[in-house]
C-alpha cells in the first residue's frame, strides 16, 4: 500500500512550506568537503555568549537533571525590571518564535485573519497558515522608497477588517533591514481597533538603537493591544540556546501560559539569558562590532557595484542585479555561508550577516570572485 498521510493532515498543515533556516556549518562540510568556513547566514552573533552568560551556563550543568523552573522566575523578575513591566506582563519561550506561534494558536481560527508585510519575516506566513486564517499580505514600499521594500503602514491598514486578530510587524525587519520610526508607528498602533493584536516583533531592537527606531515596550501601558517580541537569540548572542518573551497585556500573558508547554524554556537557557542581562559590555562590544561590520560590508558592496538596503539590524540586504542561486553556489564552493531570499519572493537578492573584519573580508573577496564568474 502507498501512504498518504498527507490526506490525513488538517487542511491547513496541507499548504505549508517548511521554514528554510541558514545552512549549518557541519552540513557545508559534509556536502562540499571544505573547511574553515565563514558563516553569515542567520544573523548570530559572531562573538557568541558573552562571559557572563558562558559562566551561568557552566554553572547551569549541575542542575541539568532537574527540570527547569516553568514559571520562569528569576528571569521573569530581572526583564520586568528592565522593561518596568509587571512579571504578569511576560510569556517567556523557547526563542521568540515559539511565542509568535503561541500568539497564532491563541488568537487564530479559519474564520479569522492576520496581517503582515511582504518581504515580512518568514515565520509569520507559518505560523499563520497553520492555524487556517486568512493570511493579507501588505505590498511592501517600492524599492525606490526610502526604505526600499520595507513595511508599508498605510497598506497594512488598509487590510485591518473586524475579522483580523494579529498584525504582525517586524521593526527593523528582517531580511529588509528596514526600519520605521516611533511617530508613524505610533499612530499606526493607534488607529487599529482594540480587536486587532499588533505583534511587534523587536529581534534587533539592540542593534537598532542609532537610528530613529523606537522602544515599543514603552507604550504597553498606553495600547492594551500591543505585544512586543524579544529575543536573546541576536544582540545577546545566545541563538543555539532558544529564549526570547513577549510583553503584553496581562491577560494576553496568561491566556499564552494556557497554552504553552509547562517547560518550554530549558534551565541552561534561563539561566544565561538572565547572566546575558547583566552584561552590559558584551552588550556594548557586539553593538560596536556591528556597526563597524555594517560600514565594512557596506562600503566593499558599493565597490563592487552593488545595491544595499539600508539596515538597522546585524545583517544587510543586497541587490546582486541577477539571480543570487549561481553566485551563492560559488560561495558555498569558497566556504562562505549567506542567505539566498528566494523563499521571500526576492531572486535577485543575498542577505548576508555582519560578522568579524576577518569574517566580512572573506565575505567580500569570495563575492567578488563570485560576481567575477
Ligand atoms: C531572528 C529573528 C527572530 C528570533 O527568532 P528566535 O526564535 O528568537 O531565535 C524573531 N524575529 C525576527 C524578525 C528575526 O529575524
């Protein structure tokens, strides 16, 4: 007998496409026999944990046996006091996309819909589609814009109905870069019914500070509606250990924590995330890389010709002018790992994440060699 378990799956899982993460190291190595290879594909932090947080871990290893404090405590208390928030306004999960999905399965049903932007960060269309709701997709800004291909706030309004249930915005987004400012945002959030969620997704909020990008976290008290997301996976450098929370409406949290499973994030990961916190000059040391990273890469694309997207996260969005497939093969074959967009609806497209000098020089000459062919 042929299987067809797919016949037997909820019609929503039928469409799904699988999320395309970054190509891990190992697997290069594996399939293309090289070493020493260069990974700018999902925008780590190329310092990793700072050693504050390598010393919580350490430490961490002689409880591992136990399991991990559900209620989140200690963590819970330390970002409470950081954002001047109540611990009753924090869902902590296992990265911030276990908490988009929560979002999804709490306020998503097939006679309801969601909102985002094209070009918007890929986990949305998942999380969405599989709770069978509408997806409406927002054009993005034309890339002649300002912020070329970035969230278009007008267009996005103007798909709120009475049905939607969760915006989701990604300030600065990711793979644009693109970032939009505290006014527009602000009335933005404003004009949306208190029916509507809006999901404001703040992964590079530490890399984002030189800019006119706000902190939305202090405008909770002012609209109920508002959940904002954070991750210990960029600026922190802890992505392999998967922490990151949301802060919104106490209601909001605690109808999450229904749904959520009771040890969603592990102790190590508690337990660095909290010593993260409390390490501001590592903080400091990735943001300063960053900016450094950003103006290396910048300038040695603008050498080769090419055109950038402006970018307030740690990664930059490059219009290579043809499709990015063949030149990205070349990279793999010279052992840099980017991030072809195809999956995005952008061909013609590379993201590539900021990394050390040493890092984005081998970047840069391999794209160089590459255009070349
Ligand atoms: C990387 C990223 C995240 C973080 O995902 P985690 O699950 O916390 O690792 C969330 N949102 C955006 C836009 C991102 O780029």
């Amino acid at each position: 007998m042929t299987e067809k378990f797919i016949d037997l799956t909820a019609p929503a899982v039928r469409g799904l496409h699988p999320y395309v993460p970054g190509k891990p190291v190992s697997e290069l190595e594996r399939e293309y026999g090289v070493k020493d290879i260069v990974k700018l594909a999902s925008n780590e932090n190329p310092l990793g944990p700072g050693s504050r947080a390598r010393a919580a871990l350490q430490a961490g290893i002689a409880d591992a046996g136990y399991y991990p404090d559900g209620g989140g405590f200690a963590l819970k208390n330390r970002l409470a006091r950081l954002h001047g928030v109540g611990t009753e306004c924090i869902t902590l999960g296992n990265g911030s996309n276990d908490v988009l999905v929560l979002l999804a399965e709490a306020f998503l049903t097939p006679d309801t819909e969601a909102v985002y932007s094209q070009y918007g960060f890929a986990v949305y269309p998942i999380a969405v589609q599989a709770t069978g709701a509408k997806a409406c997709v927002a054009p993005a800004l034309p890339a002649t814009d300002a912020m070329p291909l970035g969230h278009d706030l007008q267009a996005m309004t103007g798909l709120v109905s009475a049905r939607t249930r969760l915006i989701f915005v990604a300030n600065p987004n990711n793979p644009t870069g693109t970032w939009l400012d505290g006014t527009s945002l602000r009335r933005f959030i404003a004009a949306v019914p208190p029916s509507t969620l809006v999901v404001l997704d703040e992964a590079y909020f530490d890399y984002s500070r030189g800019v006119d990008c706000p902190d939305a976290s202090a405008w909770l008290g002012e609209f109920p509606n508002l959940v904002v997301v954070r991750t210990f996976s960029k600026a922190y450098g802890l992505a392999g250990l998967r922490v990151g929370y949301a802060l919104s409406h106490p209601q909001v949290a605690e109808i999450l924590n229904r749904l959520r499973q009771p040890f969603n994030v592990n102790s190590l990961a508690l337990a660095a995330a909290e010593a993260a916190l409390d390490d501001k000059a590592h903080l400091q040391e990735t943001v300063r890389l960053n900016d450094d990273g950003l103006r290396q890469l910048e300038q040695g694309m603008r050498q080769l010709e090419l055109q950038v997207v402006p970018s307030a996260g740690n990664f930059l969005l490059v219009d290579l002018g043809r499709p990015a497939g063949p030149v990205n093969e070349s990279l793999l074959r010279q052992a840099v790992i980017a991030r072809p967009v195809g999956n995005y609806g952008l061909p013609n497209h590379l993201r590539v994440s900021t990394g050390t000098a040493a890092q984005n020089t081998r970047f840069l000459s391999a794209l160089a060699a590459a255009l070349k062919q």
